[in-house]
C-alpha cells in the first residue's frame, strides 16, 4: 500500500505542476497594467489612445502648444457665395497664435485678416488641426486651420456687412 501512495502523490504532484505551467503560459496577460494614460487617455492593448487636444506615448503633451508662434504669409479670398468673383490678394499678412495655460484646447489667433483688432479663438479638432470662429464689428468669420511642419494653412468664410468672402492663408513660421 505504501507504494500506492507513493505513485499516487508522485503524480499527483507532476498533474499539479503540469496544470500550473499550463494556466501560467495560457493565462492573457493585460498589457495595460503598467501603463498610465494622462489627461483622461486610455489604454488600448498597451498602448494610450489620447483625447482630441493631447498627443504623446501618455497624452502628455499638448496638441495646441507645437502651433504657438507667427506665421507670415498671405490670404486669397474670392468674392461672392459661390466664390464666382474676382480674386482678392492681401500679402506680407502675419498671423500670432498664442495659448493660455488655463484653457488647454483653445490658441487665440490675432492680426486676423491683417487686422490688429480682428482675433479668433481656436479649437483643438485633432493632433494638427482646429476650428475658429472670430468677429469685430460687422465682420464674421469661421474655418478650420492646421499644421504641417512649419507652415500654417487656413481656410475660412468671412461675412462683412453684406458681402461673402471665401479665403485661403499660407503662412511660414518664424
């Protein structure tokens, strides 16, 4: 009977390590567990899936701050609803984007339409873009802008008084 038990604890034994190795090399490891998201990402599969406004390995970073600075370049607009009147050209135009600290999706842009007294506020849509909207007496404006490398593109709708403006800007860093 002694032997019995022997074989019987020799195995179960190896059942018991064989059935740990088994569940160990089976078992999903979370790839989330030690990662930290900030500014309200989350993980996905190991990997941080930042909010519109924040980018980085964690959503540390600030999509709007890379957009901080002067931009020089120049607006063509056309005239009409439909864009079906002659073109209208304003060069040596540049634009600042500057940023709060207390509102971490928005820039300010000022010297809109080459115009000290005419600004917009701007609104973090991706990594590299944004919305504005701005007004300054009777003229309205709104469009989207966003970044590639050093150059600021814009394109946007101007209302003054009556008449209907459709624009483009190009500006460089510097």
């Amino acid at each position: 009977m002694r032997s019995f038990q022997k074989i019987f604890f020799t195995l179960l034994i190896i059942l018991t390590g064989f059935s740990a190795v088994t569940y160990l090399s089976c078992a999903k490891k979370d790839k989330c567990n030690n990662v930290i998201c900030y500014n309200k990402g989350t993980c996905n599969n190991g990997k941080c899936v930042c909010p519109v406004g924040y980018e980085g390995t964690n959503c540390e970073t600030l999509s709007r701050d890379k957009f901080v600075s002067v931009y020089h370049g120049g607006d063509s607009c056309t005239y009409g609803f439909y864009g079906d009147s002659t073109a209208y050209r304003q060069y040596a135009n540049s634009i600042r984007l500057t940023a709060e600290i207390f509102k971490p999706l928005e820039l300010k842009m000022t010297n809109f339409l080459n115009d000290v007294n005419d600004s917009a506020i701007c609104t973090m849509i991706k990594v590299d873009s944004f919305s504005f909207l701005g007004a300054n007496n009777s003229t309205t404006y709104n469009g989207t802008g966003w970044l590639r490398r050093d150059t600021l593109f814009l394109q946007y709708h101007v209302i003054h008084d009556t008449t209907a403006y459709h624009c483009t800007y190009w500006g460089l860093r510097y």
